[in-house]
C-alpha cells in the first residue's frame, strides 16, 4: 500500500486523539473546575446541559474515532519496525482502557443517573447527595482519561516521528 495512505491514516488518528485528549484536558481544565464553583442545583442542571449537548455525532467521531483507525494503523504498519509497532499497539491499549472502558463503563452511568433525575423537583438533600455520589468519582474517573488520551497521542506522535526516519 502507498505509504501516503498509511501516513494520512496515521496523521487523522493523531488528530483525532489529539482533539480528544484536548477536549478531556480542557473539559477538567475549565468546565468543571468553573461548574465546580456553583451552588449543587447549578452545577448538577449545567453538568445535565453539558452532558446532553456533547452527545452529538462529531463527539461521537472525534472522541470514538480514534479506536478503529488505531486498529487500522496496525495493520496498515504491519510491516514496520517493532518499535514502530509497538508504539500502535501500546497507544490503542492505553486509549482502549483509559478512554473509551472508562467511559463506556464509568463516566457513562453516572451521567444517565443525574440525566435521569428531574432536579427541579429535588430537595436541597437529594441535590447534595446527588452531588456527593456523582462529582468526585465522575472527576476520578475523567483523570484517567485524560492521562490515557494524553499518553496515546504521544506515542502516536513518537510512532510517526519513528516513521519518519524510515
């Protein structure tokens, strides 16, 4: 295969990934830190905004984008050195895990949980049990991701940088 094919499949990955892990540094950077600071029904109504405006397909492409050209990487580098090999596998793993089970299976059911809770009819102590149950572990969680997205784009980039040595 060309092997501008296989760079331009390997630079898409690495924007994707970059623009995700940009998006999970940015959204612990600001948006939470900032909701953070409300009282328990503004932040609960804007994180519940929040989570129900990202749901829309250039989320769904940039930040679940990157796991099939990663596997399409593999098989397009199939023929490369091992390190270079290495770096794609290692980078698919870690944004496997770190990011895509992690949300899937973390930040995911806590967000249906306060996406399923009518605040406006909450008391001011389901509002800060809601809050208690759901900030800290969502947060906990979201770190995670952005140290995986983070350590995938990096090798990522070390594998092109790799590549291009060739």
């Amino acid at each position: 295969m060309e092997l501008s094919i296989k760079l331009s499949t390997l630079v898409l990955t690495i924007l994707f990934t970059g623009l995700s892990a940009g998006l999970c540094f940015t959204w612990s950077n600001a948006v939470t830190t900032g909701i953070g600071r409300l009282d328990d029904l503004g932040y609960l109504s804007a994180f519940q905004q929040m989570n129900r405006t990202i749901l829309n397909p250039m989320f769904f492409i940039v930040f679940f984008g990157p796991l099939p050209l990663d596997l399409v990487n593999i098989y397009l580098f199939k023929s490369a050195s091992s390190t270079i090999i290495w770096l794609l596998i290692l980078a698919t793993v870690i944004y496997f895990l770190g990011v895509v089970l992690i949300t899937i299976f973390g930040n995911v059911p806590l967000n249906e949980m306060l996406d399923k809770t009518n605040l406006g009819s909450a008391s001011i102590e389901e509002l800060k049990s809601l809050r208690d149950a759901f900030e800290n572990k969502w947060n906990r969680l979201h770190q995670i991701r952005i140290i995986s997205s983070g350590i995938s784009f990096l090798l990522l980039l070390i594998s092109l940088i790799q590549i291009s040595k060739l």
